[in-house]
C-alpha cells in the first residue's frame, strides 16, 4: 500500500505569493484603441483601393456587354474603376447609338447562321432582334441600365478624345457622368497604376 500523497500544483504556493496583474484602467484600453485604428489606417493608406482599368474598342451589341459586366462588378468589390472608350467603344456611351448596337454574325463561327446566310442583306437586322429577344426572356439588363448602375457605382467611363473629334460627335450627346477630352496619354497612366488592365 503506497503512501505516497497527491503533489500539490507547483505554482499554488508562487500563485499564493505573486498578486495578480492589475487589469488596465480605461485609459490604457483607449490608448490600444487609438494605436491599433491608427495603425488599420496606416495600413489602409498603403496599400489603397485597388484599381482595374479597361480599354473598351468594340460597339457591337455582344462587345458593349463584357466591359460593362467587369467594371460594375469590380466596383461591387470596391476597385476603383476607369473604362476608356474608343473608336467604336465610343457608342456604348453615345446615349441614342448605345441603344441601337447591331449583332453582326459575319465571321462569328458561334451564331447559328453560316457565313453565306450571315452576309444577305438584312440579316444584322435579324440577328440583333434574336439577341435582344434573349436578353429581354432572360431578364438580362439593358445597355443603358447597365451604365447607369455603373455610373451610380462611381465607375469613371472615359470618352477618347481623338475619337469624338475623328467621328465628329456632339459631346452632350454621351450619358450624363461620362468624361470627355481624355486622351491615350491619360489612358496610358491609368493603366500603369491598376492593378488589373484590360483590354476588350
């Protein structure tokens, strides 16, 4: 039969003799408060909002889509996001043009019409009209509504002004929101300083 007794904790005795840290008075815990907001803040201004740049240069129906889809839904995200519109990318922002883009299926291997068909005369017409029947039955926005969203979402859409000048448009003739006389240089500086750069 043993006689050995349970040990006691070690640290009882040195628990007993040692008093226990103060707990830090609401000063102390305002103080840690400001250095950490202060530090998040510092944080915050190095590394910045991220930023995505898009060049758009297509007008078609089908290519007016892809730059508006990406720059509202980076914005969602919160990049800072410029769309830079150029030659035929400019009619996407033409508020009477952007509401009559055409589906071209000439050269289009993935439209349901051969080549042959594609190229009689009328067919842009009818390939338009299927497009936007199956934008209207899949409840897909607008052009227009697409703009607006994104203009509300702070996107800064950019018009070339090169391009205004060689097509002769009327510059109250773009959306309400839209910056005029940007030109490649802008474009060019704007895109080195994001972190995403398309080209569409």
């Amino acid at each position: 039969m043993s006689t050995d007794t349970p040990d006691a904790p070690a640290d009882d005795a040195s628990a007993e003799d040692v008093p226990a840290d103060d707990p830090p008075s609401r000063a102390e815990l305002a103080a840690r408060v400001d250095e950490l907001e202060d530090a998040l803040a510092a944080a915050t201004d190095e590394d910045g909002a991220k930023k995505m740049s898009i060049i758009a240069t297509k007008g078609t129906l089908d290519m007016a889509y892809p730059p508006l889809i990406l720059a509202s839904t980076a914005a969602a995200f919160g990049y800072e996001v410029t769309v830079f519109h150029t030659f035929w990318g400019l009619d996407i922002l033409h508020e009477e043009r952007s509401k009559d883009l055409k589906l071209s299926s000439v050269g289009n291997p993935n439209m349901p019409v051969p080549n042959a068909v594609a190229a009689l005369p009328g067919m842009d017409r009818v390939t338009t009209k299927m497009m936007e029947k199956r934008i209207a039955d899949n409840d897909t926005a607008t052009i227009e509504e697409l703009l607006e969203t994104s203009l509300d979402m702070g996107v800064e859409f950019q018009a070339c002004q090169m391009t205004i000048d060689l097509m002769d448009y009327d510059e109250d003739d773009f959306y309400d929101g839209v910056t005029t006389g940007v030109g490649a240089a802008t474009a060019l500086q704007d895109m080195a300083e994001a972190d995403i750069q398309l080209l569409v």
